[in-house]
C-alpha cells in the first residue's frame, strides 16, 4: 500500500486542510481532512473543506463534517 500525503492548505497556528490518497492493488481511496487548532470551525473554512473536496472527486453525499472528538 501506497499513501500520498500533502498539506493543501494552512494557516498553521489556525488549520490544515490535508489532502490523502491511499493506493492498494491499483485502487485508490480519497480522504480530505480538516485539522483545526480551535474547538470553533467558521463556515467559510466548512465551506473551503467542501468546496476542496467537489474539486478533488468526492461526491456532496460523502462529505460529511463530524462533531468534534476532543483532541486539539
């Protein structure tokens, strides 16, 4: 397995979005991920991640945004 990783975007001391593809037996898998270094996401940044996502492949239906799990 083969994994790609590049920092797309940031503003370091506020987010990261980070763009993965992971390759295993000639089929890929896509991740967007938005890092945050603050409890509170603004809905421009919601809207970069989404807007990212639509123009990396993924389809509206399988971008979701998850609450936040408590690490920071």
């Amino acid at each position: 397995m083969t994994t790609t990783l590049r920092v797309v975007d940031a503003i370091f001391d506020e987010y990261a979005i980070v763009h993965v593809i992971k390759t295993k037996e000639g089929k890929s898998e896509v991740l967007n991920k938005l890092h945050s270094r603050t409890t509170k996401i603004t809905e421009d940044l919601k809207e970069k991640i989404k807007q990212f996502s639509l123009d990396t492949g993924i389809l509206e239906e399988n971008i979701a945004i998850l609450p936040m799990n408590g690490e920071c």
